[in-house]
C-alpha cells in the first residue's frame, strides 16, 4: 500500500508539473506576443516622430530660403536713412475683435522691419493697390510691439481707402484676400518694378501647390513689367535689329527659354553676368502680352523669370499658351488681343517696330456703368486735395472698334500723377463691365486744342466758377 501510494503521489506531481509547464509556454507566448506589439508601436511612434522632425525640418528650411530671398530682394530698393523696407504675404485673417473697430487683423512672416503707424500698400488683384495704416503689431508670441523684423506676425490695419461694402454680404468679407502683398516701398516702385511677383515668389516652396495661392501668383506675373536682356546693333529706327537671348533648356531637344527679370533693378544687379553671356547688355520693358510674344514664337520654349535668383519661376510654353486664353488676360490686354500679335516674324528673334494705332474719341455713354464711374471719379476729387480736373473720354481703335477704353486726362502736380492715377484706378476699376480697359493722361503734358475740353467737358472740375 505504502509503495502504491507514492507512485500515485509521484504521478499526480508529474501531472502538475505538466500542467504548470504548460501554462508557462502559453504565458510566456502571451507575453512575447504582448512584447512584439510594444515593439512595433514604439517603432510606429519613432517612425512618425523620424517624419515630424523631417517635416519640421523642411520646413525650417524652406522658412530659412524665404528669408535669404527675401533680404535680396529687399536689398534693390535702399531706403532713406532712418526708415527701413519691408513687405509680407497675407497668409491669412484672424477673426478675434480688433483693439480699433474697424481694423481687420492678418498674419504671415514679416520679411524686413516694420513699424506701429506707418501707411503701408495692399497689393492683389488685377494690379489693385490700396493704402492702409497698420495700427497694431503683434509678434511671434503674440505680444503688441511697437516694431517687429523678419518673424511671423499679425497685423491689424485700418480700412484705408478700400471702399465701403456694397451689400451686406460684403460686409462680413475679408478686406484684404489672403496671398496679397502688403508693403511700404514707394507706390511706383511697388507698380512698375513688379514687387508683388518677386515676394510672392519668396514663399513658393511653402505654397506651391495651393491652387488659390498658384492663382494668384499668375495673376501677379500677368501685372509685372518685365526687363528682358537684348542685344541691340544696326543703329536706329529699320535699320536697328534687336537680338533676344536664350537660356538652355532642361529637356534635351527642347527650344531654349527666354531670361526675363521682375524690374529693371533685378536687371542691373546681373546685368554683367548677362552681358558675359552674348553681349546681351541692354534691357527692353515688356509687359506680360508682349513678353509672351517673344516667349512663344519658333525660337523659345517659354520664359524664365528671374534666372539668376533669388527665386527662379520658369513659365513654359504650355503655360504661356493657356494664360494668354485667360479673362485676365483679356481685362488687362483689350478684349479678343491675342498675345501672338507681338510675335516676330517666323525664324527671327528682333523687337518689331511698334505700329501707330489710330483711335476715335468720344464721349462716354450715360447710364449703366459710367453713372457708377463718375460719382467713383467725382468723389476722388473731392477727397484729393491735389486734383483739380479729371476729364473721362472713350476711345475706340479703328482697325477694332470692339476695342474700347475709358482714358482718364488728370491735372495735378507732376509729382503726384502716378501715385493718383493708381488710387483713381482703384477706385474705377470695380465698376468696370462693357469697357474693361481704363488708361491715364496727364493733363500738362499732353497737347490739346482748345476746342478739346468744349467737346469733351471736364468731368470733375474744381476750378470751374
């Protein structure tokens, strides 16, 4: 009995010990399976911080290009002592209350110094520019200052001369859209040396594929008066031959593209380095249509702006092709004015010698539209101490008469008729439908006979009796 039981007890222990065994492999599979999983969401979080980082990497850099671009760009146009350039991106509204009712708050990266009151330009648009104050300036951590430099801030500014809502849907819309360029370089420096192209260009990177953001920029590259490098030889007039230069294409067999800069004083900075090139030593002025003309015909693939930095926009061909199709286009251009008017002729690359237009003048219809333009043009004046006369004519081109333009003849100083005839076209522009090309004349400097303004009367006339 006594041996039969310990063999029982011996048996029963074995079973346990089994039994335990067994349950060990199954916790000890449990817990590798558990430690495998921990694994693999540790490395899921370390791979997604390793992407984070990399992000916020970019990012950094892309900020740090920005800003070198930014401080080339803003090196063009030295300042007078004791005042500083600057200009910013719109990158968005801030939709918290202002400290001035009123004012309307933006934010995006200041690229210069700023300072608390100083008047500033908001370019966007179809080349539409308005004067703002900007009232306060908030930093990086949201604290008002009296100045801020090169850091993302928010800025509240006033209303400016932007005109008041016309319904009460505008009301409750942003005044200044997002992607515009807010600036303090003088009015024609801003207009006709294109700094509106050249900063948007500035954050490229960060917002090339945003469609709004892309749109925009195209709209700025429609508005910029281009400088193009050309060698010029033969003397003057038909005898005077004008020679483009070509960049090489990046695709092998591909037409080369022409070099275009945003102004003449992006020229001048390279204008050695061009010259070294070919002898291509001067610069003709173009505008958008013009610069596509020569962009586009059988010697080149398209354009290049600004092909020695600090940011280079390539606009090939197929792009050219599409914009010229554009409304935009056609708004700034004349209606049914293709680019491919300003074509050379096939197998040449020369500057064709302008044709003189000849235009009909004639008074605007009453009505419609110009009742909206003439109170626009009326209060102008009223609100600008320095116009006295503003006459609005129509003029019709002969061999198109659906080519139609209101001009504008204003009698002012000499020194203020650009800075006016922005702000008047400004003012004009939103009312624009059947005609929708508006041109300027200063009154001193044109020749009229006197039986001009008895046929065509003064408009707004502060010096009538």
């Amino acid at each position: 009995m006594g041996l039969f039981g310990k063999k029982k007890q011996n048996e029963e222990a074995d079973d346990k010990n089994l039994e335990s065994g067994s349950k060990n492999k199954e916790l000890d599979i449990i817990l590798q399976a558990r430690q495998e999983e921990e694994d693999e969401r540790k490395a899921k979080i370390a791979a997604r911080e390793a992407e984070q980082e990399k992000i916020r990497s970019e990012k950094q850099e892309e900020l740090e290009k920005s800003a070198s671009a930014a401080a080339d760009i803003i090196e063009l146009y030295p300042a007078r002592e004791g005042e500083d350039r600057f200009f910013m991106l719109v990158e968005g509204n801030v939709y918290t209350e202002p400290v001035n009712k009123g004012d309307e708050i933006v934010t995006g990266y200041l690229r210069g110094k700023l300072k608390k009151g100083q008047e500033i330009q908001v370019l966007s648009g179809l080349d539409s520019l308005n004067r703002v104050t900007v009232n306060v300036i908030r930093n990086d951590s949201r604290e008002i200052v009296d100045e801020a430099s090169n850091e993302r801030v928010e800025l509240e500014l006033s209303k400016g001369d932007f005109s008041d809502p016309d319904s009460p849907d505008q009301q409750n819309e942003s005044r200044v859209m997002n992607f515009s360029v807010l600036t303090n370089l003088p009015a024609e420096e801003g207009r006709s040396e294109g700094i509106r192209l050249p900063a948007m260009l500035c954050e490229f990177s960060r917002y090339q594929g945003d469609q709004q953001f892309f749109g925009q920029l195209m709209n700025a590259a429609l508005t910029t008066e281009y400088a193009v490098p050309a060698k010029i030889s033969g003397g003057s007039g038909s005898n005077r031959k004008v020679s483009f230069a070509g960049l090489r294409p990046d695709k092998e067999g591909g037409l080369p593209m022409l070099p275009a800069f945003a102004g003449l004083k992006a020229f001048e900075k390279h204008k050695d380095v061009i010259a070294k090139g070919g002898g291509f030593n001067s610069a003709i002025q173009m505008d958008f249509a013009q610069l596509c003309g020569i962009a586009r015909d059988d010697l080149h693939g398209g354009a290049v702006v600004n092909p020695l930095g600090p940011v280079v926009f390539g606009l090939p061909k197929s792009l050219l092709d599409t914009s010229v199709k554009t409304v935009q286009f056609h708004s700034l251009f004349g209606e049914g004015k293709l680019a491919d008017k300003f074509v050379p002729a096939e197998g040449k690359s020369e500057q064709q010698e302008p044709r003189l237009r000849e235009y009909n003048v004639t008074r605007p219809v009453p009505g419609g539209e110009y009742n909206y333009i003439e109170d626009a043009v009326k209060k102008f004046g009223d609100t600008h101490a320095d116009i006295s006369r503003i006459c609005v004519v129509v003029i019709i081109a002969r061999d198109d008469p659906n080519e139609k333009s209101y001009v504008c003849i204003v009698d002012c100083p000499k020194e203020k008729f650009d800075m006016n005839c922005k702000a008047l076209e400004n003012a004009v522009r939103p009312y624009l439908r059947t005609i929708r090309k508006v041109q300027f004349r200063p009154y001193d400097r044109e020749k009229f006979n006197d039986d001009f303004f008895r046929t065509y009367p003064w408009t707004y006339n502060k010096l009538a009796l």
